[in-house]
C-alpha cells in the first residue's frame, strides 16, 4: 500500500466511547478510525489502522508497517507508553518517523504517566486534544512529508 500511514493504538483503546468518557470522551475507535481516514484523504494519504491489548501484537504491527513501505507511524501506545522499552526498540529499529497521540494531556495526570519511552522514538508527540489529536498528528505529519518533498 503506497502512501500509508500506520496508525497504531494501544491497550484499552478499544474502550474508547464507553471507558471513562469524563477522561477520554464519548469518541469510540471506531470513530476514531474515520477521522484518521478522513484526515490522510484531504492529503492524498491511506490509514492502516490496529489496535492491540498485546504488546507483541503492537510491536510486529510496527514490523508490518517497515516491511511495507509506509511513510510514518502515529501511535497511542496508551498504558505501554510508560512501561515498553521493547516497543520503544521497534519504533527505532523500525526507521520510519513516528508521532505520539495520547487523548489526555499525560503531562497533567498521575506522576508516572509523565514518563514516555514512545517519546524517545517520536518525531512529533500531540496530547491532550481529544481524538482530535489523532488528526492533528496527521496533518503535521503531511506538512512534514511536503516540506521534505520541495
């Protein structure tokens, strides 16, 4: 698939809509995944979009997304943000620009959440806006791929 993006989600993700909506909004993956597909298309972009409560799951998507060319990866490693050096070693090993989502400001919770290993690998990190941030990291991200296209 030429001119992807893979959007990576993490644990407990699959609960958006319903888990803590006062926290993480009334937004199910499922909608989550038609802003992004929404979002790549007004930049002549495609969605490969997974979700995994399995760290070793997430970790060969990010081998998938290598091994098939794509552009970029913007993930939500939800709970394994603060927890995964071997996700961590795959998004490096992996050599493709990678974005960080998270819906809730991480910065502004619990202390141990303010830790991001993903952040180490992260070209771009959006926290905060809701799942809006999932399309706000897309569009960064087509910004970046068109200033390095001139």
């Amino acid at each position: 698939m030429a001119k992807a993006i893979h959007v990576l989600n993490g644990p407990n993700l699959n609960l958006l809509g319903t888990r803590e909506p006062e926290k993480y909004g009334h937004a199910t993956l499922a909608n989550v995944e038609r802003l992004c597909r929404a979002r790549a298309g007004r930049h002549g972009l495609e969605i490969v979009f997974k979700q995994s409560n399995h760290e070793g799951e997430i970790i060969d998507c990010i081998h998938a997304a290598r091994h098939a060319g794509a552009l970029a990866i913007v993930i939500n490693p939800a709970g394994y943000t603060h927890t995964s050096i071997a996700i961590l070693d795959a998004l490096v090993a992996s050599a493709l620009p990678v974005f960080e989502v998270h819906i809730t400001n991480i910065h502004a919770r619990e202390s141990f959440r303010h830790h991001s290993y993903v952040s180490m690998a992260a070209r771009g990190i959006v926290c905060g806006f809701g799942s809006e941030g999932y399309g706000l990291a897309i569009d960064g991200l087509a910004a970046l791929l068109g200033a390095a296209a001139d």
